[in-house]
C-alpha cells in the first residue's frame, strides 16, 4: 500500500495511494460580456469555436423553458435533453458566445459551460487497479468464517465497526428498497450483486440524457471498478459467496455518469439525480465530486449555473424520496476553513491556481443543502488520514479504510482498506472517502426497510441521533511525527472529524 498522501482523485478513492486533483482561478463577476437576445443577432451564428455542452437553467414553468429552447436554436445550440421537471436544459454548441447570449434571453437565470475541453470521441486511459485479494487470504478467510458469515467476511473489519454483523441477525434490508450508485458503473454480473441488482432503476447517463441500452450501466473493459466496489459495500448479498454488503436485502442500481476518461460531468450528474428520482430510489450514494472544478464558485458565471442546475437535481431527488449521501473528498483539507488553496482545476484543460472560500465556493455534490456529508475513519476509528473534514460540514463518519502501517486491523483481518467487490467476479481492497460514503448510504437503507414511509428528512435525522459520538482526536498525529496533522474543531457530538459520530446499522434496525 503506497503513503496515502493528501489529494483528491474525481472518484473519491484511493487504490494504491491518493489521486491529486482541484480548481482554477475565479473569474470576476463581469467577466461575461452582455450580449443582444437571440432576436437581435445576426441570422448567421458562429460556429467556429470548440464545441461544449452547457447547461441552461430556466426561471418559470414548462412554456418558459419552451421559449427558451426556441432562443437556444437560435443561438447556435442544439437540445441534448430538457428536464422540464426542474428547469435545466443541456445544450451543446460551438458558438463561443453562446453562453453569454443565452443569458439574455427572458426566462434564463442562468447558463454556464460544464467543461472546458471540447467534446470529443473518448479515451480510455489507465486507472489505478485495486489492490487484489490475494488467494491465500482469501483460503485462510474462508476457513475461519463462521456458518453465519459469507467466506470473505472475516476480512471486513468495517462491519463490525459499524454494528452491521449484530444487525444482520435482525433484518438483512428490504428487497423494497433500491440504493442508485451514482458512480463510474456497476458490473452486474458479479455474483455478489447479480442477487440484488435492480436494472430498472439503472441506466446510462454519461451524455446528460439516459440510456437503458442493457448493459450500459457497466464499466467498460478499461474502466475504473470504482462504481462496482461502492456497489458491494452497500448491498452485496449474503449468499454464501464472496463478502456481505452492509444491507445485503437491499436492492442496488447503477447509474453510470463517468466518461470513459473518467469525468464526472454536470450535465450526467444531473441526469443521474433526475432518473434516480423518478424511479423510487430510496437512497443515492455519491462518492465523487463533479469537474472539472474541485470547487464552484457561485459568483462565476458558468461555475455558479453548475452549483444552480446541481443543486435544483438534488433537491429534487429528495422531494421525490431519495436520501442522498456523498463523500466528503479525499485532500484532508478543512472544508470550514476560510480559505482554501486550489491548485488543480479545472482538471480536464490547464489547471489555475486560485484561493477561495468553500461556503462561497462549495465542492458539489457534498457541499449542497441537504446532501448527507460523510467522512472517512480507519480499523482504529480515527480521522483517515486523506479525509477532508470541517465544522458544519461534516454531518456524520464511517469506515472508509487507512494505510495499515496508520490503522491496522484486528485479527483475523490483514488489511486497513476496504474490501469489496470488483468487475469480473473478483475482490479488492480500496480506500477513500469514497468507501465511508456506501456505509452511510447503507444505512440510511436499513432505516429505510424498516421504517418505509419514512421521509428522506426522517430518516437523515434518524442517520445522525443513532450515530455512535466520537469526540475529536487532540492532538491528531495520525503519521506519528510529532506534527499536528489536522485540528478538529467541536465536542463530542458534532465535530468536523466526525459530525454526529459513527454511523450505526443496528440502531437502524432496531423498531
């Protein structure tokens, strides 16, 4: 296992260490150079810029968005999709000015380009492979795995930090219940989540429109297994085979919205949220953060239309039913700071150096109102050493792995990362705020198969009374130099390392 290093990666994991990203430089408010309505311009349009998608957020009903969707075509702009239901069209165009015109039009309140890299055919490009389970752990796992226990589960630590081994004996989740991993893709097939996929709640949504072409939820070939391990922590079932997923009675979705290159996008985040929402999902898990800016400032043009289409998605979802639960990121930085240093953004052109302030320049989609923030703790249950964290913004923690040599496990296990699932009916360890985010989301999933008419606020309050309080580590040296690594801020019950504490799944059982 390398140093896992203080970065974030656009899927908030770790595989074999810590991927570096962040954010650009703020552009002024006035950057945006106001331009005559659509009826005012030229009958010819430019159409010689690169091409983007956008999205076009709509002030008013369903005839203000079809006005609108006029003025985009003249603008220069063709229609992907139009989510009527909350007001957000994506565009495509290669007119350079296109946002700055849509803005003008009535009943636009904002438009801001998703990328900063034209569209294009895309790449594959070589992702950090798990850590595999070697086969000789995996014999000696087996053979001390009790009747009650799936072979593998031995070696997962992080049930039983979280009380779900003592839960299981109470329920195992309703099959009433589906938790959408909104992610890079779910393999199917394996056979620890082939019992519990839900294919009608799965789809393709990488273009910001969905696509029920079977199969296309997968991952491709050369595409990261990230999507397919967040799947086993939530819901891999207990079927003698394998691991045990933290509600294994549950039903689990896969809603692919990474490119093939790896970007999160807007435009398929949001379709992801809107096609969860509409087809009863109970909970969406989301262990990334969406480019190509590690934080969106809300008074840029095109960064603040993102937090706006982002943010009308979510809320959506919610009214809808669905809890949605993201990971908190993997930089271990303070998102309640004041001021935070973003070197990596945007990520998929040439990354700017800029100072922002994350309340005015949230991380999305964890920093939005009403998404459960989740943090991540190690097999000593202590702040991981990548977890970002923060006073007001962390709601509540979970096992998401440590390097071993930080938090090592008990016997029988080997290893302070994750284990889980992986494409082609294997199993690997990964670490990452991206692994603490599918135990909550599990959770919430087990509140849910037994409270079923809960209300997402319900059960996001019932999420943070039953946590296990976990008071600050002062001082928290988690490398053991001698040197604070990080200062958690807060009591016992509601701190920036741990929010309301350890998430629990036997309380969540418990009637």
């Amino acid at each position: 296992m390398a140093h896992l290093g203080s970065g974030r990666g656009r899927v908030l994991a770790l595989p074999a260490g810590l991927v570096l990203t962040a954010s650009l430089g703020l552009l002024p408010v006035g950057a945006a150079t106001a331009a005559p309505a659509p009826s005012a311009a030229p009958a010819a349009v430019a159409t010689d810029g690169p091409k983007l998608s956008y999205v076009v957020n709509v002030k008013g009903g369903r005839a203000t968005a079809k006005a609108v969707r006029k003025a985009i075509s003249e603008a220069g702009g063709t229609v992907v999709v139009s989510y009527d239901q909350i007001g957000v069209i994506v565009v495509h165009s290669q007119n350079p000015r296109f946002a700055q015109t849509i803005r003008e039009v009535r009943g636009v309140q904002s438009a801001g380009a998703t990328r900063t890299a034209p569209l294009a055919a895309q790449t594959t490009t070589d992702v950090g492979a798990e850590q595999p389970l070697g086969a000789q752990e995996a014999r000696t796992a087996a053979a001390r795995a009790s009747d009650a226990q799936d072979p593998f589960e031995p070696l997962q630590w992080d049930l039983p930090a979280i009380k779900a081994d003592k839960a299981h004996q109470k329920t195992l989740g309703s099959r009433k219940v589906t938790v959408a991993v909104i992610d890079t893709g779910v393999d199917d097939t394996h056979p620890d989540l082939a019992p519990n996929f839900d294919r009608a709640a799965s789809a393709n949504c990488v273009s910001g429109k969905p696509d029920t072409t079977d199969g296309s939820w997968r991952p491709g070939p050369t595409e990261s297994d990230h999507g397919t391990h967040v799947a086993g922590t939530i819901a891999a079932a207990k079927n003698g085979v394998g691991i045990t997923g933290v509600a294994p009675g549950v039903k689990v979705s896969g809603i692919k919205v990474s490119t093939t290159d790896g970007f999160f996008y807007t435009e398929a985040v949001v379709c992801g949220f809107v096609w969860a929402a509409e087809h009863g999902v109970e909970v969406t898990n989301n262990s990334y953060y969406v480019d190509p800016w590690a934080y969106n400032c809300k008074n840029d043009p095109d960064q603040g239309a993102l937090v706006e289409a982002l943010g009308r998605a979510t809320r959506y979802a919610e009214r809808k039913g669905s809890v949605n639960v993201a990971a908190a990121g993997n930089a271990s930085t303070d998102l309640a700071a004041d001021e935070v240093v973003d070197r990596t953004s945007p990520n998929d052109t040439t990354p700017v150096e800029r100072v922002v302030n994350p309340r005015e320049c949230p991380d999305i989609p964890t920093m939005l109102p009403g998404v459960v923030t989740v943090s991540s703790t190690g097999a000593k249950d202590l702040k991981a050493s990548y977890s970002n964290y923060g006073l007001g913004v962390v709601d509540i923690t979970a096992p998401g792995g440590d390097s071993t040599k930080y938090q090592p496990p008990q016997a029988p296990a080997t290893n302070g990362l994750i284990l889980s699932t992986v494409p082609g009916g294997k199993y690997g360890y990964k670490a990452g705020t991206s692994m603490a985010s599918p135990h909550v989301a599990g959770v919430a999933a087990l509140i849910m198969s037994t409270r079923p008419h809960a209300s997402p606020a319900a059960v996001k309050a019932l999420l943070y009374r039953q946590a296990d309080a976990l008071a600050c580590t002062d001082p928290y040296d988690i490398n053991g130099d001698g040197k604070a690594d990080a200062v958690c801020e807060g009591g016992k019950r509601g701190n920036g390392f741990y929010g309301a504490g350890m998430t629990d799944a036997l309380d969540a059982v418990r009637k």
